[in-house]
C-alpha cells in the first residue's frame, strides 16, 4: 500500500506528483506493485 505521495513544488509555490494526471493518479497500489504486474504480464508467452 502506497504510504505516502513524494510531492514537488515549483518557484510559484504549486505542488504535484510524478503521476499526476496519468492512470495512476488516483491508484491505493504502490508503483513498483504496478511495475512487477505489468513485467508479469509482458514477459508471458
């Protein structure tokens, strides 16, 4: 489970995440959870 959100901040003070606006912006999963499925997935024959 995803513990906490690395957030950074510009020179106009504004603050976002590496994967704000993607399909992952409003996932609970941990992205290395999502990196192992997808190489799962992807290395299947």
């Amino acid at each position: 489970m995803l513990t906490h959100r690395h957030l950074y901040q510009c020179n106009a003070r504004r603050q976002t995440s590496l994967t704000a606006g993607t399909i992952f912006d409003s996932t609970k999963v941990a992205m290395t959870t999502w990196f192992r499925a997808n190489c799962l997935v992807t290395e299947t024959k």
